[in-house]
C-alpha cells in the first residue's frame, strides 16, 4: 500500500453493529490498513448513536475515502445504511463525498451480494464518489461452507470464490485510489450546500430540504 497515510472512514451498516458478520470484516479491515497498510482509519458503527448532522459532515469532510461494510436484508442494505444515505443526501457533491473513492464489502446468507454491492457503489457514485477497480467483496455463509468443504483437493472447484482474504485487494485499491489528487473532477450542477443544525436524525419524519412539488 502507499506509504503516504490516508484517512479511511469504514462504515459499518450492519443492523448488529459490532457484534456482526460485517462487523467482523470492519474490525479485519481497520487492522489490514493500519498495521500493514500503515493508514489512519475511523470507524463509523451506524447502530451507535451518531453525532450531530455537522459533527458527521465534518467527519466525513476529513476523510479520503470510503470501506462501506453491510449485510444483505431481502436484497437490499440496512435500514441504517438506508437513513445514513437518506441524511447524507444533502451532502451530495460537497467535500463530504466529491472525488473520493468507494470500496464495499457485502455479507450475505447465499444470495444478493453482488446486486447490493452493485446499487451501493451507484449510491455513492451518486454522492460523489467513484469506484476503484476490484473494490467490491462479497462474503457469503454457503461460500465459506463450500471452500471448507473442499479445501486440500487437488483441483479446488472453490478456489475463486471469495474469502476474507480478498479484502486485502480491495484495501490495496481504495488506499491507492485515495491517494490521488480530487481537484481535477468537475460536479454537476447541484443545490448549494446547507447544513442542517441539530441531532442526527434517527427516526421519525425526515426533511433534509428537497423541494416540494406536489401539494
């Protein structure tokens, strides 16, 4: 990785928070970065209470780029991934997102991975950022099984599936990425920034000043 440290914000949007597969891959990957990769790394639990909306603005703001960890529920993220993108909607295109790269890293029973990882990094592709190559991973319960299964046989049918080792690759990717310079992107026209004062908004009606249309 680059010897030059960069600030890794890992957002774990697991619905178990720590105690989680993601939360398992979350704590893996801030130990690859920081002791092998020798980068500063932040850890957002999105289950925790979170700060106020410019408290995680600025947190945000001083990052370089993005390790995105969730599991799969009915094919789509976690309703706490889902409100942490519904808030930081109003960050689109600002420093807290523009011209920073994005990695994921899905867990899932068998099925869906891959279609949440895809939406995932066209959300924050959305948001500002941009996607690395191979920066995707998707760990599954029947993957793991399989490769146990077969481990040790001279011709592995499981070879190429993916294990928790691949994070590495992944990290590798969003490190470099992060490195490069940002002030060579240009922004789609966009709403001029506001951020809204107060807590974090949790639960309950959220209005984070989309126009309204129909009355």
């Amino acid at each position: 990785m680059t010897p030059t440290a960069k600030n890794i914000l890992i957002i774990n949007g697991s619905l178990r928070g720590v105690n989680s597969n993601s939360g398992a891959v979350a704590k893996e990957a801030a130990h690859l970065l920081v002791n092998e990769g020798k980068q500063q790394v932040t850890l957002l639990t999105l289950t925790d209470p979170q700060p106020t909306i410019r408290e995680v603005y600025d947190l945000l703001a001083g990052c370089d780029g993005f390790l995105v960890v969730t599991g799969v529920y009915w094919n789509n993220w976690s309703s706490a991934l889902q409100r942490f993108v519904e808030v930081t909607t109003a960050f689109e295109n600002t420093p807290a997102f523009f011209g920073k790269p994005v990695a994921c890293a899905v867990t899932m029973d068998s099925v869906g991975g891959i279609e949440v990882a895809a939406r995932l990094q066209a959300v924050f592709g959305g948001l500002g950022c941009w996607s690395p190559p191979c920066s995707t991973v998707v760990l599954s319960r029947t993957g793991q099984e399989a490769m146990e299964a077969s481990v040790g046989k001279e011709e592995d049918p499981n070879e190429d599936v993916w294990r928790l080792d691949d994070l590495h690759i992944v990290l590798q990717n969003l490190v470099t990425a992060a490195a490069m310079p940002r002030n060579n992107w240009v922004a789609w026209p966009h709403t001029e920034l506001i951020i809204p004062d107060g807590p974090w908004p949790d639960k309950g009606p959220l209005d984070m000043g989309t126009p309204r249309f129909i009355r």
